[in-house]
C-alpha cells in the first residue's frame, strides 16, 4: 500500500536558522514525490517535485528537498528560515492505488513555526 | 502557474439545506478535478475523483447521495453536499490536474478551499 509519514506534527525553528520538514515514503514502484505548503484557510500552494534525475530538487521560495531512496526518504529544506515560512507542509506521493488510478496520497502534515 | 478558482471561501447553512460548492480552472482545461476535506489538524482525504463527462469515482466511506459532484466542463467540478448537518462542517478542497504529458509527475493545483459550516 502507498503511505506518507510526517513524524512531526510540529516544528519550530528560530528564524535564520536552517529548518528540515521531514518526510519518509512507501510505494510500490518509482515514486513521485511532492511538497505543499498551505496558509490558514486556504487550499494547498505547490513547492517542489522529485520525478527523477538530480536527488536535490530545488523549489519556490528557497525551499529544497533531497531525495534518498534508501532511506525512502523525502526531507524538505531551507537554509534560512523566514517568519513568513510558518505554515503547515504537507509531504505527497502519487501512485496507483487498488482501481488502477493515480492519486496523490499525503501526509498528515507538519506545522511549522518560524520564532522571531 | 495554473489557477484553480474555488468558490464560496466560506459559507455557514442551516442544517438541512444543501450547499453547492464550485471549483474552476481558470487557465486551463481539467479532464480530473479532485475534492478532498480536511477535518481540524489533519490531512486531506480525498473523498472522490471528479471526471468530465462520466460519473465521479467515491472513495470507500464516502455517501455519493450526500455529496452530489457534477463535472459539466473540462473547466468546471461542483460538490453539493445535500441535507447538510453540523458534522458535515469541515473545510472542503478541490484540485485539478492539467493536462499535459504523463500523468504521474504533474503537480496538482489546488483551490483556495471552502469552509463550510452548518448550524
């Protein structure tokens, strides 16, 4: 079965500070990759994808993420964090699921929290 | 990047009535549209796919007869949730999927979401 893990529900970072989100997957085949970040009460904005090539994939407003197959891995990053950067990420895959179709599935989400 | 318009943002109703929510493509042409809701401090689960023309696909748990979705266009997805009650509050997200090249690795684009609230 195609899953997500967040294993944190929360994260807070001093701004300035470099800032991880972390992210670890499970599929059967290629996986496809993706990260969104949502705003209070507002749909999901796309960040950055990893289809293949380059395992560093880099991705609006400074974010990057690194891809690590054997660790199934998918951690989001940014070397410095901004206060506007506090917001909740959500770590994605798309896969077939049992009908044959290709969703996303996600994860649960992190909340991050930039401290002035 | 492509725009998904969702329309109302927010909406409160009477416990009883149905509420017609609307998701558009702006800029470009969505064979699929996806509705998801997200309940307070959790995911999104994905409660149907939306195709133009055919009937939507409901995810296991999921009532069809109480969350109607139409997909008329290839620009147009509407969910009506009909005989609304307070546990049917929720924020409610749809997304398109453009059509370009394959599939899997197209990024999704998401509307600004309905909050949706029934007393």
């Amino acid at each position: 079965a195609q899953s997500v893990a967040q294993p944190e529900d929360q994260v807070n970072v001093a701004e300035g500070n470099p800032l991880t989100v972390k992210c670890t997957y499970s599929v059967s085949g290629n996986p496809y990759l993706f990260w969104y970040v949502q705003y209070p009460n507002r749909g999901l904005q796309f960040l950055l994808k990893y289809i293949t090539g380059d395992n560093l994939v880099k991705g609006s407003y400074g974010f990057e993420a690194e891809f690590n197959k054997s660790q199934t891995s998918f951690h989001l990053k940014k070397p410095s964090a901004l206060v506007s950067d506090s917001a909740l990420y959500f770590c994605a895959v798309r896969a077939y699921d049992q009908t044959g179709a290709n969703n996303l599935f996600f994860g649960t989400g992190t909340r991050l929290t930039v401290i002035p | 990047g492509a725009v998904v318009s969702q329309h109302p943002s927010w909406v409160i109703c009477k416990s009883g009535t149905s509420v017609k929510i609307e998701c558009r493509s702006l800029d470009f042409q969505a064979t699929t549209m996806f509705w998801y809701r997200q309940f307070p401090k959790q995911s999104l689960m994905l409660m149907a796919t939306s195709n133009e023309g055919s009937k939507a696909t409901y995810e296991q748990g999921v009532e069809k007869d109480k969350f109607l979705i139409n997909h008329a266009s290839l620009t147009l997805s509407t969910l009506t949730v009909t005989s609304a009650h307070p546990e049917d509050s929720s924020f409610y997200i749809c997304s398109a999927r453009r059509i370009q090249g394959g599939w899997m690795n197209t990024e999704a684009f998401f509307g600004q979401g309905t909050r949706l609230t029934v007393v």
